[in-house]
C-alpha cells in the first residue's frame, strides 16, 4: 500500500468509526469495529512506508557513486597509438 492509500483507510475508518451512529445500523456486523481495525491498518501501512521510505533514502546517501579514471582511458589510447578524445577535463 502506498501512502495515499493509507490516508484513504485512515479516514474511511474514522468515518465508519465517529460519522454513523449506532442507531442507524441493525446489521449484526459492528460498524465501529470495522473503523476502528481499518484505522489501525491504515496507521500501521502509513508507518511502514515511512520507515521503508527512510531506509531507502539513507541507503541512497551511502551509495557510492562510480566514477571513471580518465587516466586510464588516456593510458589506454596513448599505448595502441591513438589519439586520446579528452584532452582536458574541468572540474566544477
């Protein structure tokens, strides 16, 4: 579940829960019950995707990013006696 969803049972719970009266219905289903247990569902995948999505981030952080040693591509051109395609490299 994503967090849009979670929000989406969050609040029908909440509505299932405190908008409808318990004379309104005579089923023998407890409609405060179904809110309730939906706002717990929804509370518990909002946590989740929180947590999950922090993860995520701070592996994101700690990645390393790959990067290319030119000088071994200018090593590389310069020993079979081609002329190298990157003459000068600027770093910002």
């Amino acid at each position: 579940m994503g967090v849009g969803v979670s929000i989406f049972t969050i609040t029908l719970g909440a509505i299932l829960k405190f908008a409808i009266s318990p004379t309104a219905m005579t089923s023998p289903v407890d409609v405060h019950v179904i809110g309730v247990i939906l706002m717990i569902v929804g509370g518990v995948s909002f946590l989740l995707q929180f947590l999950l999505s922090s993860f995520a981030f701070i592996n994101i952080r700690q990645r390393k990013i790959p990067t290319l040693d030119l000088s071994l591509v200018v090593a590389h051109r310069v020993a079979t006696s081609q002329k190298p395609a990157i003459t000068s490299v600027t770093f910002v």
